[in-house]
C-alpha cells in the first residue's frame, strides 16, 4: 500500500540555488524560503555551511539563515561537510543538519576532496557532536546524504552492494535518516526497487530513509512512486525543479516539487502544501532567475 501522508523535503533552496551561474540576493533567497514555508512545505533545506570557494552561490550562509530560522513550525536542514561547517551551522542555532557521502569514489574526490572512505571519518565528529547532548530536546537531528546510488557521471551503473555499504556506514555514525541520491538521474524504478530491497534485507529500516530523485532522464516521478510503494515516506524535491550539482557533470534539476504534489494529491496522499501558492512562488522564482521552470505542472499551472 502507499503511504497516507508524505513528508516533503523541499531541497530547493539549497540544491535547486548551489548550481546558479548568477549569484541570487540573499535577499531573495531569504524570500524565496518565507514562500515555500507560506506555502506549506515544513521541511525547507536553507544552504551549506560549505567551503565558500567550493560553493560560491551559498557563501551567504551566515547572512542568509538568521532571516529565516525563525520561521514558526518549519524544519531548516543545512549542508555541513566536516567540523568546521558544523560550528558554523550550530553558532547560527541551526538544529538539523546533514552530512553528505558518495557510493563512489569518484564523486567522493569531486564533491569532497576525499575518498569513500576519508568522507566518512571527517563526517564521523560531526554526527558524534550533533548527539553529544544529555537533553534529547537539545539533540541535532542528522541527515545523512548519499550521492551516486544508482549511477555515477564517470564510473557508470553502481552495484547495489557499494550502495549499501556506505548507507550503513551512514546510519552507524549515528545518522537519524538517510537520504538516497540519484545524483544524475538515472535511475528507473525496477533499479529503485532492488536498492530498497536489498536495504530491507540489509536490516535498514524503511522508515529511517528518505529519497531524492533528480529528473534529467524524466523518471524522477516513476521513482518516486517505487519507493512509495515500498513503503519509504520522506520524499526529496525542488520547487520549480530548480537544481543540479556543481560537482557532478550532466546533473539536471530534481523532482519538481509541483510535479510531485499533483501526483500525490491524485493519489490521496496527503502532503499539506498548497499548490497554488507553491506553483506562484516558482513562477516568481524563475522570474528572479530568467528563464523559465522546467516543471510540467508548473508551465500547466500557470500557462509560462
Ligand atoms: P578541502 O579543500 O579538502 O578543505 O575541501 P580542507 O579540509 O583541506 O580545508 C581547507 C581550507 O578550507 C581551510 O582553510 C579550512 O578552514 C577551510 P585554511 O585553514 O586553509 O585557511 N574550510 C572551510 N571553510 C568554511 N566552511 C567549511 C570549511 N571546511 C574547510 N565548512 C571541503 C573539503 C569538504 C571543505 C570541500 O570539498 C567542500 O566544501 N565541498 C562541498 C561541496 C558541495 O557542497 N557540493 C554540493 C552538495 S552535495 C550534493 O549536491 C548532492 C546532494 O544533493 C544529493 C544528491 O543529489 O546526490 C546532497
Ligand atoms: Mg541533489
């Protein structure tokens, strides 16, 4: 059966804004976070606290989280590569972040100067110190990404065992939720399901993982639906399909956010967003950015 309500992890933000070639106002940032919030979404990933050069569309980040971090009932997740991102989230009072691995090696050394395994211990002080309070209120609640589960730009298909021996990596740091990455697109929903699958036999609890779909093959939906069906709940999107990464060529936009609400509203899956409001934030959004969103339901919501 499928889930009756789904949480969105709305990424667009931070992965939608990381790959812009114009440097977006922190104010419009700031903005754009304050719609997607009015617009119900109650999971929004802000920005990294990564290393400016690296990322320079999010070098903001200090400027940018104090004017949104009081928003009322809204989750905001940051990027924090190592310790250093850690003490910059936690001195802005952030209280979840998320650590970031690769299933390859190649994308490891591209996204963060390390290989599988070095990522790993630089992530592994972060989650210790994210959970090092007494007062379970006072805990940092950590997402664990991983990046390049189903294929990589240069390695191609990644075999499924890889996969599982960083998501459990992950989840012994101490990683409260796991987000899985088709970073480039590729995956198809048969490819979905054996990942989950093999997860599940794995003994990863289902409910610990989330899924984060981008669209460049135009099969981030059919995914989608795949790990619905398979039970997963926390689903990643963009709104307006904003995204891409810096560091992973042929990367394209992720799931639209639109694009999936229209789906899970035709399923009866709850999700608390309000579409009209969503679809006018993208608009404006592409406004801000020139061109317009590559989101289906967007372009048919608003005749763009
Ligand atoms: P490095 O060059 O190995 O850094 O990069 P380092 O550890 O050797 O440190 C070098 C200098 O950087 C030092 O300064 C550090 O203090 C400074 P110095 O002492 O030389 O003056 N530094 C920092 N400054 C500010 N903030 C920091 C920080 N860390 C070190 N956090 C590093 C290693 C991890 C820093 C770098 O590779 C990096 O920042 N990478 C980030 C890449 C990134 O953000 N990629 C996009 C996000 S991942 C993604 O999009 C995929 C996802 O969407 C899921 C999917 O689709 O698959 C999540
Ligand atoms: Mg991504």
């Amino acid at each position: 059966g499928l889930p009756p309500r789904v949480r969105i992890h709305e990424v667009g933000a931070r992965d939608g804004l990381q790959n812009e070639k114009a440097t977006v106002p922190t104010e419009v940032k700031a903005e754009f976070v304050h719609r997607l919030a009015e617009a119900g979404l109650t999971t929004i990933e802000a920005t990294s606290f990564v290393h400016p050069k690296w990322v320079p569309q999010l070098a903001d980040a200090e400027q940018l989280f104090p004017r949104v971090r009081d928003l009322e009932g809204v989750d905001l997740p940051v990027l924090v590569p190592n310790a250093r991102g850690l003490d910059r989230a936690l001195a802005l009072g952030a209280r979840r972040v998320a650590v970031f691995a690769s299933a390859t090696e190649s994308f490891a050394k591209a996204n963060l100067n390390r290989t599988v395994d070095e990522a790993l211990a630089m992530f592994e002080p972060v989650v210790a110190r994210a959970k090092e309070s007494e007062a379970p209120d006072d805990l940092v609640h950590v997402r664990g990404y991983l990046s390049m589960c189903f294929g990589d730009p240069w390695e191609g298909p990644v075999p499924v065992p890889q996969v599982v021996r960083v998501c459990k990596a992950l989840l012994d740091l101490g990683c409260d939720e796991l987000s899985l990455g088709d970073t480039i697109g590729v995956a198809t929903p048969g490819h979905v399901e054996t990942l989950l699958r093999a997860l599940n036999d794995e003994g990863v609890p289902t409910n610990l993982l989330a899924v984060h779909f981008h669209d460049t093959y135009g099969q981030a939906l059919a995914n989608t639906l795949a790990a619905l069906r398979h039970g997963v709940s926390t689903v990643d999107a963009s709104a307006g399909g904003l995204g891409g990464c810096p560091y992973a060529k042929s990367a394209t936009g992720n799931l639209a956010t639109e694009d999936l609400v229209w789906m899970l509203r035709g399923l009866g899956i709850e999700t608390g967003v309000d579409l009209g409001r969503l679809t006018a934030t993208s608009v404006w959004m592409a406004g801000q950015l020139g061109r317009p969103s590559p989101s289906r339901t967007v372009r048919a919501l608003s005749h763009q």
